[in-house]
C-alpha cells in the first residue's frame, strides 16, 4: 500500500489563533500568568503550538472519518480498492474509466456481496442496479401443477430461480424482430451472481411479462420460459 498522507489544513492561521486563545482563557489570571496574552512571550508560543495541533488533530479526525466511509471516501479510495480486490480477475470490478461515484458503488456493492446467501439479499443487490427480481428454489415450478410453457431441471433442488421483471430479455435464438441486446446492468449482475452462488447449484434466468407481473405471480408456480 503506498504510504499516505492525511490532509489538513495547514494554513489556518485565525484557527490556530482562536484555539490558542481558548487555551489562554483556562489559565488563571495574575502576574504569573500574564505572558499568556503576549504574543512574543514563550508561554504564548507554547500555547500557539498545542492550538495549531488541537486543529490539526480535528482536520486530522475530519479526515480520518470521511475517508473510513466507503461512500465519501476519496484520499484512500486507492486503498479500499486494493483491499477489497477491485480491480479483479474476473473483469468484474473495475476501475478504468470509472468516475468516483462509481468506483465508490463497487465498492459498496462487493461489500454487501459478501454474506449475500438468502433470496432477499440478492434481490437487494439487484435492486441497487434497478431492477426487481423474484429468487426462489426451481424446485418450486417442477412439480404438479404445471404452467406452460413447463420446462423440466435436472436436479432441480440444485437450481435457483431468478424472474427479472423489469429487464430486456436477452438475446438468444430464436431472435423476434426487432433485435433488442438486454442491458449491461443485467449481464453483469448475472456475473455477480455466479460468484456469491453456492458451487453445487446453478441459475436459471428467466423473464416474465410485465402484465404477469401486475397478476401478482404466485413464487410457488410462477412462469418459466427460455434458460439462460
């Protein structure tokens, strides 16, 4: 990690003169203590110097406590980054060409990553990227009764359900005129879901329609239509 500087405000000189004369106020008044209020005098040097570092100190907090949030982080925004694993081997998490805001959402997102194993916190996840998904077992929709079109998963309690309702359905063959490629938003959140999936199930997509949706679709036998 490279080595760091945290960011004060070095040049505040009223600042630096205001705490010193708080500092001044606190010591009693009399004869030997009058040099507090003489500029050239040692005491008010001394008393100069532990108000420049009082306010350095509360720069130095300031700092600390808007660059530990990943949400305002900037000065170390580097550092999360290398700490979190962004950029990553999978091309998931980048940074080229991203602005602040967005390296700082990637950051957030691959936090909330980590524990995501119940269906309500991927639909979370998906819903960072607007959009709204139904998660459920397959098992659900492989038994009586069926819905059509019926699609059949081998294992099908290894297999998890994701209905996107809100999405362009991808493309895949057979291709209906006119040809619309889905979103960029939706093909990365299927690559975050490959990570965070358990190694022994496998995903299937699928797309309702909007009307479907409005009906309220009952998760226990919701429509399936073609796999991802």
């Amino acid at each position: 990690m490279a080595n760091l500087t945290i960011s004060t405000n070095s040049n505040n000189k009223e600042e630096y003169k205001r705490q010193a004369q708080i500092l001044a106020n606190y010591l009693p008044q009399g004869k030997a203590w009058d040099a507090k209020n003489i500029e050239e005098s040692n005491l008010r040097k001394l008393l100069n110097a532990f108000g420049k570092e009082f306010v350095n100190v509360d720069e130095s907090l300031k700092w600390l406590k808007r660059e530990l949030n990943i949400r305002t982080t900037f000065d170390l925004l580097p550092a999360w980054e290398e700490a979190y694993g962004i950029p990553d081997n999978e091309d998931i998490f980048t940074i080229e060409n991203k602005t602040i805001e967005e390296r700082r959402f990637n950051l957030l997102f691959k936090e909330l990553m980590n524990g995501a194993d119940r269906p309500e916190d991927w639909e979370y996840l998906a819903s960072l990227l607007g959009h709204k998904i139904k998660v459920y077992p397959a098992s659900k929709t492989n038994r009586f009764p069926y819905t059509f079109p019926i699609r059949f998963f081998d294992n099908s309690k290894y297999v998890i359900q994701i209905d996107v309702f809100d999405a362009l359905k991808p493309a895949i063959f057979p291709l209906a005129f006119p040809f619309v490629f889905g979103n960029n938003k939706l093909a990365w959140f299927q690559k975050v879901v490959n990570i965070i999936k358990p190694a022994n199930c496998s995903v299937h997509f699928s797309y309702p329609d909007k009307k479907e949706e409005e009906n309220n679709i009952d998760v226990e036998n919701p429509p399936i239509e073609e796999e991802q």
